[in-house]
C-alpha cells in the first residue's frame, strides 16, 4: 500500500513538474534562450485568479481568464524582455529577463500587496478519493490527468501539425527555416504562447495545493523547470518530461526516505543528486536536436 | 602592463577618493554609503572575475557571500553572546573567539573552500545549464543557511557580530580586490580563459582545460564574494539569510552589467552608478512615503526603476559602459603599428 | 528573371562583394564561378535574403526586392539551398518535403502528390522516407534538400555549391538532378567552386574574384582549358 501512495505521489508531483518542465523547454529549444521570467507566467495566472474571485463566475470561466493572462504575459515578454535585445549576447538576453522577473514580482507588490492573497479553488480539489485502499486528495489525481491530456495534445501538436513541423525545424535551423517560408515572428509568437499556456495550466495545479498567491510564488516552479529542464537534456522536449518525472521520484523519495532532522534540508539533497547526475552526463539524460551550434 | 597599472592607479586613487571624501564631510549617511559601495565593489570585482573572464553567468555568488558572512560571525562572535545568539552552536565552536579581521579571511576561505568543492560539476556544463544550475545553487546555499539552525540562528536574524569595518578597512580591501581582479585577468588562467570563449578548439591546442580554468576563476571569485560578506556582517553587525538573495542578487549583476562584465573598469564603474542610483531612488521612495501621497506604502520603486533600467542598458549599450577596454586602455591607448 | 545591380555586401569592415552586377534569364541557369572567398555565396545569401546588403539592388521580374526577410522571398517565390545543406536533421525525410511546401496555398492533395512524385523518382530517398533525415549521407541530403526547395513550386532556384564535400560518383548524381530540373524549365542560380561541373549543365556563368564579377560568358565559350586556367589562377598568371 506504500508503494501505490509512492506511486501516485510521484506521478502527480512529476505530471506537474514535467508540464513545468516543458512550458521552459519550449522557448529554450528553439530560441536558445532561457526564460527567467517563466515563473512569474505561473504569479499572473495566480495573481488573475485572486483578481476576478469576487466576479461569481463560475471556476472554469475564471480558470480560463487566467490561463489566457498567462499567454498574454508570455507573448509579453517576448516584446519586452527577447526581441529588443535578439541579435545581442546571450549574457544580455539572460539578464533582460531576469530584469522583467524583478519588474513583475515588484509590480505585484507595488500594486497588489506584499502579503498572501487567497485564490478561489474549485471544490473538487479538496475532496478525497480512494483507490486501492489508499487515500488521496482528488487533486493528486486531477493533476496526473491533465498532464495525460496536454502532453498528449502537445506531442500531437509537435508531430501532426505544419505549426509544431515547423516549430521543430526552428529548433535545429532557425534560418534555413525562414527561407522555406517559415515566419520568424510566428514560430517565436506560438512558442511563447505555448509556454504562457502550459504556465497557466500549472499554475491553477500548484497554487491549488496551497490556495494563496505571493509575489515570489514563482520562484519554485522556475527553479523544478531549471532542474528538470537541465538533467533532462537542455533542449530535449521529452527530456524535459523525463526529467520532471525523474525529479519528482528523487523529491518524492527523499520525502519518505530523510528523518525528521534533515528534511528541511531536502533541497540541498536534491541538488545533491543532480550534481552527481550532471558529473555522470554534463549534457543531460536525452540529447537535443542536432546542431552542431554550442548551446 | 604599464596600462593596467594606470588602470590600477586610476581606479585605486578614485576609491580613495571616495573614502577620504567620505570620512572628511563628517556626514554619517555618507560614510555609511561609502562603506556599504566599497563593500559592494568587493562583490563585483568578485563577480566579474568569473563572469568577465569565463563569459558565463553565475548567481550563485551571493550565495557565497553568506557563506562567508556565517563563517565569520560564528568564529567572531563574543564568547558570552554566543549563549544567547547561538543557542544550539556546536561545543566545539561556542569557545572559538577570533579577532574580526581573521573571521573575515576565514569567511572568505571557506566560501572558497566551499565552492572549491562543489562547482567544479558546473563548470563542464554548457553556458546555458552552467547558469540555471548556479541559479539552484543561490537557492540551495539559502536553504542550507536558513535551516540550519545551531550555526545560523535559521531564518532567524543573527545578532552580536563584532563592528569592525571602518571606511578606511573596507576601502583598503576594495582596492585589493580591485588588485586581484587585474591580476587575475592577466594571467595565464585569465588569459586562457578569454581565449577559449571566442575559439575553444584553439584554446585546447594552448592546453587550456577549460573546464579546471573556470573552475579556478571561480574559486577566486568565491574567495572575494566570502571576504565581503565578512566586511559587510561587520558592519551591519545582524542579518538573517535574507540578505543573501534574490534582491541582492539582482543588485549585484545590475552593477556589473550596467558597468561593464568584461572590464574591471566597468564592474567598478557599475558599482558607483548602482549605488548612486539606488540611494537616490530609495531617498525619493522614503519622501513619497512620508508625504503620504499615496495611500499606501511604496514599496518596490527602487527595484523596479532599476529592472528597467537594466533593460534599456541592455538594448541600447549592451556590453555596458565600458564594454571592452580598461581605463588605462583608454587613456593610454596602444600605438598602431605603422 | 533575376536583375542583381551594384550588389554589396559587408561583414562589419570586411567588403565580401563589391558592386556586382549580373542577370538570369528565365528557365536559365547561369552559374557563378571562382575560388574560395571569392563573394559568390555572399552574394547568393544577400539575395536569399539571408544576409544584409549594404547597398546596390535586386530584382524579380522587375520588382525590387532588395533587402527582403527570408520568408518573404520564399513567398515570392525564391527558392534557396545554402553550403551547409541544412536538413532538419531529427525531422524524417517526409517531414523535411512535407515542410519545404510551407508556402504554398494549394490543397494537401496536390501537396502529397508532388512528395510521392518526388519519393517516385529518387527511390533512395523513397526507402528512407521515415528516418530521421541526420541519418542520411552527404549526398542523400544534398538531393533531400534540393527535392525540399522543389516542394515549393519555386519561379527561382538558388543552389550554393551542391557539390561540397561529395564523392564524384555521387556529385555526378546531383547535377544529373539538376540538369533534369533545368530541362523542366526552372530558372537556376547556380554557385559553384566545380567549375567544370557547373560549366556542363549552365548556360552562361560569370567569374567573381576578391568580391567583383571579373568575367561572363557563354559556358561554351568559358568551358575551354585555357580559359578556367585563367578564371582560377588569374589573367597575370
């Protein structure tokens, strides 16, 4: 009975890392470039849902406004944070989104509040649910089938679709891309809209373990993609699933494993872990696409 | 190398500057603000060590700072305070009472120590996953500090360090660091490091490993970030792990980037603009406040001001104010061969 | 077809070409010749769009299209094949065709019929329809890729040396393709270090040296010895 709580426990923890996972990874691939600001996608979708609770709309109309802000706030940071500085180094687009994360998290304080604010959640997710004779939040469960549902919506949209053909092709060779007809701007405009999507949906899964939002809720699910996204295999889009999944089992473990004493120290153990991973593969468990170009 | 020594001299002589200016108004703000960007410049010069050398991000290096900071106040502070700051500190270390300017280079060489053991996985990773996984480190290294209680007093703030940085101490080892900066970039292990940013293959034929390179230049730069945070906790003389994140995090990198990360000028220029800039803006923040012109507290102008003024840096001079050549490059520039 | 007019083209301080000038006739194909660093990829790149030009004008059928974004040039109907060939290596070779028509606006039949036409009359490519194309030889690739501009229905091809880094056997292949697209009436850009190749399937070519069109002529007439020996080596040889 231990095992299918561990099991579940993996998988739900896992399904929300790797959607974490993937929403980074989708911008990295085929931009090279690394989204600081990704976790604050995660704050706006939070920050919406506090924002419209007192509407009475029901909670899929709200979920879906939030989902939507998410998007838009991608496709922001495109503006503001990417192509103003596209052709310059890699250090200064590095730093320009770290410099819109800042911006976000200090509009939130400035014009919101410092302090917790509530997030309407929707009654399903306090319930439990019983399966095998072990006890579970139904939300556990929520998680692992919205996962399902959007990997398997992704990986469709990457494979059978001209847009996600076309999305790959830009992973490996933006420019050679761009003289099959290609539009630059389109393929960068749906990547971040893909992350800003992906951003929302996790957003409403992991606020919906703890209820509130603060400005730095963010930093968390930045830092579960970060890692995920790097022992998976930086520009990999399966490694970044696999690697959320392989995160949450080390999580997940070393939850039921450390005493008492030096589980607060979790994290630091975890890292641990991944430093022994990176020593073993630098480059991450799955390659990326080719390209012979230094990552 | 006469050029960088003029740099030396230049840069070295306008810290003075600075400090003798400071100490001679009288005015406590002012030599407070002197202190705390001489502490800050021994950061950056830390900073652009690794980053202006080895091209790659890290924010990790507030994180060592603490580290750092931690070392010196458990080996410095009084034996009786002790009882009462660090209720739960190890036996072995309760009776331990050092002189500040030892704790300060113990903080630094065991931030050193530290990072010694523990990057060298990080530096074989590619640029992009060298500065997420640095990324995690600041978080890592904050969640060791504020959990681990008998030595840091937790999230708790830690109280009693003796006050031991004058203007004259924190300015004498800015211009040290400042020292070891130029130095740095110089040497073999500098120069081998710049080298194999732009041509790695070639590099290698020089028998530069570039991994154990950056390996080293980050060592030194941990080494700087400890000894700073040593300055910086004999100053404030309390902190709690706070101190030692994001906000400061950022602060630092708006120094290095606005200034410059490719030059020593241009981390020291950074470092005055920055600080300029934020005392102002903090200034403006607190009148705002105390009109009560708005209805509630602002909060966050400052961080925000500067976020966009990175920015815009970032657009317009991207490689910061002095973006490739030293002061002394400037002034004495070199002849062209005929 | 094609109008190049004082073309120049600058990587910061470096001139790679320097003011040329040359025209392709349609259902030409003209082929442009001369060593390495010559200018003559630069010059295929700036009017791909790909690279920035730093001044003169491009034409096509009379309109200017100077300076224009990749993807629009590939709208209007210009087809680029650039050195390093470019397949999307972990898209499978029915992807890389499937992707080459992006730009047209036909129905998904008429689309899928061209793929298999093309699959029909290179069965190497056909066998190895669902591997990833980074598995492909050199040659394999360079006929995916050339297969791939077609997809497009182009008005203009623009080839960038076809024949490096291939075995003569398989080099023979590819401009076997070539020739059978100029046949069916294509309009080719054709750059080239091979001048004994290009010369056997252009119809006129010019020389371009240190960035300026040198010389032009009739393939026949620049395919004798003499004349290559001068084209490589220099008139004061």
């Amino acid at each position: 009975m231990r095992w299918l709580q561990f099991a579940i426990d993996v998988l739900s923890l896992g399904s929300a890392y790797a959607l974490m996972a993937l929403g980074l990874v989708i911008v990295y691939g085929i931009l090279r470039l690394v989204n600081f600001a990704y976790g604050e996608l995660i704050m706006v979708a939070g920050y919406t849902m506090y924002l419209v609770s007192g509407s009475g709309l029901p909670w899929l109309v709200m979920a879906a406004c939030a989902v939507l802000m998410s998007v838009v706030a991608g496709i922001a940071t495109d503006y503001v944070a990417f192509r103003p500085v596209r052709n310059k180094t890699i250090t200064a687009v590095l730093i320009t989104s770290f410099a819109f994360s800042t911006l976000l998290q200090n509009a939130a304080l400035l014009f919101i509040s410092p302090r917790p604010r509530p997030v309407p959640l929707p009654e399903i997710f306090s319930r439990t649910v019983e399966i095998g004779g072990v006890v579970t939040p139904a939300r556990n469960l929520i998680t692992i089938a919205v996962a399902v549902v959007m990997l398997g919506l992704f990986s469709w949209l990457m494979r059978a679709t001209v847009l996600g053909i076309a999305m790959r092709a830009a992973a490996s060779h933006f420019t050679m891309a761009r003289m099959l007809g290609v539009p630059a701007n389109l393929i960068i405009s749906s990547a971040f809209a893909i992350s800003g999507l992906l951003a929302g949906v996790v957003s409403l899964l992991w606020i919906g373990r703890i209820g509130t939002v603060v400005p730095g809720i963010g930093l968390e699910p930045l830092l579960i993609a970060f890692i995920a996204t790097v022992i998976g295999g930086m520009r990999s889009l399966q490694g970044a699933v696999l690697g959320g999944f392989l995160l949450a089992l080390i999580d997940t473990s070393l939850n039921y494993t450390l005493p008492q004493e030096l589980l607060k120290f979790r994290d630091a153990f975890t890292f641990s872990l991944v430093i022994l991973i990176l020593l073993w593969r630098p480059e991450g468990l799955i390659k990326g696409p080719a390209s012979g170009r230094r990552t | 190398m006469a050029r960088n020594l003029a740099t030396l001299v230049i840069l070295g002589a306008l810290i003075a500057a600075l400090a003798i200016g400071a100490e001679a108004t009288g005015v406590r703000l002012f030599e407070r603000i002197a202190i705390t960007l001489c502490i800050s410049l021994v950061l950056v010069l830390g900073l652009q060590v690794f980053m202006g050398n080895s091209g790659i991000l890290s924010f990790a290096h507030i994180g060592f700072m603490g580290v750092g900071a931690y070392t010196s106040a458990v080996l410095t502070i009084p034996a009786q305070m002790k009882g009462m700051a660090l209720p739960d500190l190890y036996p072995f270390l309760s009776g331990v009472q050092l002189s500040p300017y030892l704790g300060i280079l113990a903080g630094g060489l065991v931030a050193a120590a530290v990072a010694a053991a523990v990057v060298y996985p990080l530096m074989r990773l590619s640029d992009a996953a060298s500065v997420i996984t640095s990324f995690a480190l600041l978080v890592v290294l904050h969640n060791v500090m504020t959990n681990w209680s008998s030595v840091t007093n937790g999230p708790r703030t830690l109280f009693g360090l003796p006050k031991a940085t004058t203007l004259p101490l924190a300015a004498a080892v800015a211009v040290a660091a400042l020292a070891v900066a130029l130095a740095f970039k110089e040497s073999r292990t500098g120069l081998l490091l710049r080298a194999s940013r732009d041509d790695e293959i070639a590099a290698a034929a020089l028998g530069a490993h570039i991994p154990r390179l950056r390996w080293r230049a980050f060592v030194v730069s941990a080494l700087l970030a400890g000894i700073g945070g040593g300055l910086w906790g004999h100053f404030i003389t309390s902190f709690s792990p706070n101190a030692f994140y994001l906000k400061e995090t950022f602060l630092i990198l708006a120094m290095l980037v606005i200034g410059g990360p490719n030059t020593v000028t241009g981390a020291v220029a950074g470092a005055f603009v920055v600080t300029a800039a934020y005392e102002g803006l903090r200034a403006v923040e607190g009148a705002i406040n105390r009109a009560g012109i708005f209805r509630e507290q602002v909060v966050g102008l400052t961080e925000l001001t500067l976020a966009v003024a990175m920015i815009l840096v970032l657009v317009l001079r991207p490689g910061g104010l002095f973006p490739t050549r030293e002061i002394g490059h400037h002034l004495f520039p070199a002849r062209r061969a005929r | 077809m094609l109008e190049v007019e004082g073309l120049e083209v600058r990587y910061g301080a470096v001139r790679a070409v320097r003011g040329a000038s040359f025209a392709v006739a349609r259902g030409e194909l003209v082929a442009l010749l001369g060593a390495n660093g010559a200018g003559k990829s630069s010059t295929l790149m700036a009017i791909a769009g790909a690279v920035r030009t730093a001044g003169g004008s491009v034409r096509l059928e009379g309109a200017d299209v100077t300076g224009q974004r990749p993807e629009r040039m590939a709208r209007l109907g210009v087809a680029t094949v650039p050195e390093t060939r470019d397949v999307f290596p972990d898209l499978t070779v029915s992807e890389n065709l499937r992707l080459g028509a992006f730009t047209r606006r036909d129905g998904a039949a008429e689309i899928a019929g061209d793929r298999a036409r093309f699959l029909d009359r290179f069965p190497i490519l056909a066998e190895r329809a669902d591997q990833p194309a980074g598995t492909l030889s050199g040659g394999e690739q360079q006929m995916l890729v050339i297969a791939r501009a077609m997809m497009a229905r182009p008005r203009v091809l623009l080839l960038d040396e076809p024949s490096l880094g291939l075995a003569p056997v398989v080099v023979d292949r590819v401009f076997g393709m070539i020739a059978g697209l100029k046949a069916a009436g294509l309009t080719i850009l054709l750059v080239e270090q091979n001048a004994r190749k290009a010369l056997s399937v252009a119809d006129r070519a010019y020389v371009m040296r240190l960035g300026r069109i040198e010389a032009a002529g009739l393939a026949a007439e620049l395919g004798t010895a003499d004349a290559l020996k001068a084209l490589y080596l220099g008139s004061d040889a």
